[in-house]
C-alpha cells in the first residue's frame, strides 16, 4: 500500500514536477507541496483503483530481479568515495571543513532563540556557508600552488560543483524563508480559535436544544398515540351502542306493527259493536211502541172487562213488532231466493225471531199464571 501511495504521488504531482525548469525549482516544488495541503481522499482513492496491478508477489519479484544490480552500483559508488578520500585531495579538505563548520553553526544556534532558528536557519546557514568558503578559500591558495596539474583541475571542480549546491541551498533557503513567512502570516491572521470555540459551544447549545426538542416530539407522539386509542376505543363503543340502537328501533318498530295489527283489530271489533248497538237501539225502540200499542189496545171498550189482564214482555213485544215489521218488508220487497230456498241470514233471522217469541211467550205465561194466582 505504501508503494501505491509512492505512484499515486508520483502521479499526482509528477507533471508539476516535469515542468520545472532545474533542480531548484523542482526542490522549491517539492518543499511547497510538502508544506501544502492536498486531498487525502483522492490521493487514497488513486492508489487504490489506480494501481490494482501492483500486488505484493509483483514486487518481490522486482525485488528478487533487481536488487543484485542496485547493491552492486551502491558497491561501485561507495568504492569510488573511497578513492576519492585522499588526504591531499581538496575534496577531502572541503567535505570536513563544510561538516565542521555546519557543526559550529548547531552549536553556536543551538543559544539562539527557537523561533528566530526557526525562520532564519536556512539564511544564516546559506551565508555562513558561503563565508566559511571563501576563507578557506583563501587560506589553502599556498597550499595549492605546490599541488600539480591535476590536483588543480580537481579541485576547480569541486570548487564548482559545491559553489553549485551552496547557490542552490542558498536560493532554496531565501524561498523556503520566504514561505514560511507567509505561513507565518496567514497563520496569525488566521488564528481564530476563540472563533471556534465560540461556534463549538454554539453548536454544542444547538445540539442539546435538538436533543431537547426531540425528546419533547417524542412525549407529544406518545401523547398522540394514547389519545387515538382512546378515540379507537370510544369509536368502538359508540359503534356498539349504534348497532344496539339499531336493534332496539328494530324491536320498536316490529312491537309497533304488532300494535298496529291490534288497533285495526279492535277498531273492527268496535264497528261491528256499535252496528250491534245501533240494532240494539232500533229493536228497543220497536218495543216501547208495540208496548204503547199495546197499552192503548187494553184500554179501548172493545176488550172484555172480564177477561183477566195479561202482561206482555217487552222483549217479546219487540220481537214480535220486529216480525211483523219484516213481515211487511218482505211482502213489499221480495227476498231473494235460489233454489225456492230463504237465505241463510234470513233463516237465522227467524230462527232468532221464533226463539225470542217463543221466550216472551214462556214469560207472559208466566206473568199470566203469578196473576191468576193473586
């Protein structure tokens, strides 16, 4: 995974890289891209779906192809440093007097203040550097006047290569001082951390206002919830109560029909009272005549004095009054017949009539008799 990391930095930022002009401006890229910040996400995200082919039996197979060479050219090289470390070379000369004098300057910054070492070591380092050259330099011209042909193109050389690298440090530490003083700035003018606590706590305030809110939601459903059984529950009790209603009008209704049946019974049972009532009536009626008739009958002279009194019933008047009525009827209206045969009403008409005659005539006897005996 950490290969994969190196290619995908190496991806990211090998173009950038690319197209610097030297190998200042390369470091330069380098050191800023180390100080900045980048996505992390994709830089995870490249290494891992970019660079699938990369597995660990790959590399040791690279490992196993290649490390013979590599240890073989860090032998060389590490064998041609040592040839190069003479006594009477001027390299040899320079590499201590260079590691000496950086040696003297930790020494001597170590007393400084941290955070002006901070800042200005690569400067100071540079300058120093440059200073320490120059006499040396110079104290090792009468030395180098006794030394041949050779010693002298050797040492113009590495007076050039290491006049190279102390402008480039140089340069790199001018641009790292500078950025680090931008930093620096951006920094303070950045530092709002009383900012940010104050928003931290005002979040942390808004959380628990949520919490709280929550929590009151959360009683206000249970409330709810609570309150629709309730209402479930009355609902089905009023549906209850309805179905029983039903059920009662039901009966109602069905006890009303029944006394409707009862009424119109005994309305026609009080119609064919009050007919009997009217014939009745009228019957009572013919009896008190025939008994007036009757009366004035007795009293004429025409009826002998001796003949003893009878008493005549009034129903028997009345019904024999009514027959002769009939009687009369009948002889004015003929009655219908089918067969030469009466009606069956009319045979019930006489068959009551004769029996009722017959009872007033029973009574008159008897009244007749009671007389007689007085």
């Amino acid at each position: 995974m950490l290969f994969r990391t190196a290619l995908a930095l190496m991806e990211l930022y090998g173009p950038a890289i690319v197209t610097t002009n030297d190998a200042g401006d390369a470091i330069t890229l380098l050191q800023s891209l180390a100080g900045s910040t980048f996505d992390s996400s994709q830089l995870v995200l490249t290494a891992c779906m970019g660079f699938l082919n990369v597995t660990e039996d790959r590399l040791q197979e690279l490992r196993e192809k290649h490390r013979p060479s590599v240890i073989s050219t860090l032998e060389e090289r590490s064998k041609g440093c040592g040839a190069l470390k003479d006594s009477k070379s001027l390299a040899t000369k320079l590499y201590s007097f260079k590691h000496d004098s950086q040696l003297r300057m930790r020494q001597a910054k170590l007393k400084e203040d941290p955070g002006d070492r901070i800042i200005d070591s690569d400067i100071s380092h540079s300058r120093a550097s440059s200073t320490n050259l120059e006499d040396f330099l110079n104290s090792m011209t009468s030395d180098s006047e006794a030394d041949s042909i050779p010693d002298l193109q050797e040492q113009i050389v590495w007076l050039k290569v290491e006049l190279c690298n102390l402008l480039e440090e140089k340069r790199a530490a001018v641009l790292r001082a500078e950025e680090l003083e931008t930093a620096l700035m951006e920094m303070v003018k950045e530092d709002n951390r009383r900012e940010l606590c104050a928003r931290v706590e005002q979040l942390e305030q808004q959380l628990t206002e949520l919490h709280q809110t929550l929590a009151d939601k959360k009683e206000q459903e249970t409330a709810m919830v609570q309150v629709l059984m309730r209402v479930e529950q009355e609902q089905k009790i009023t549906e209850e109560a309805r179905i029983a209603a039903e059920q009662d009008a039901a009966a109602q209704k069905y006890a009303a029909y029944i006394l409707q049946e009862k009424y119109e019974k005994a309305m026609t049972s009080l119609a064919q009272m009050e007919k009997r009532v009217v014939m009745a009536e009228s019957m009572l009626e013919a009896t008190v005549q025939y008994e007036t008739g009757q009366v004035k009958a007795l009293a004429s002279p025409q009826s002998p004095r001796n003949a003893p009194p009878r008493k005549i019933g009034l129903l028997s008047f009345g019904l024999g009054w009514g027959d002769r009525n009939r009687g009369k009827q009948d002889s004015d209206l003929p009655s219908p017949r089918i067969g030469n045969k009466p009606s069956a009403a009319a045979q019930r008409h006489d068959i009551s009539s004769s029996q009722f005659h017959t009872n007033g005539l029973s009574q008159d006897d008897e009244d007749g008799g009671k007389t007689t005996e007085d």
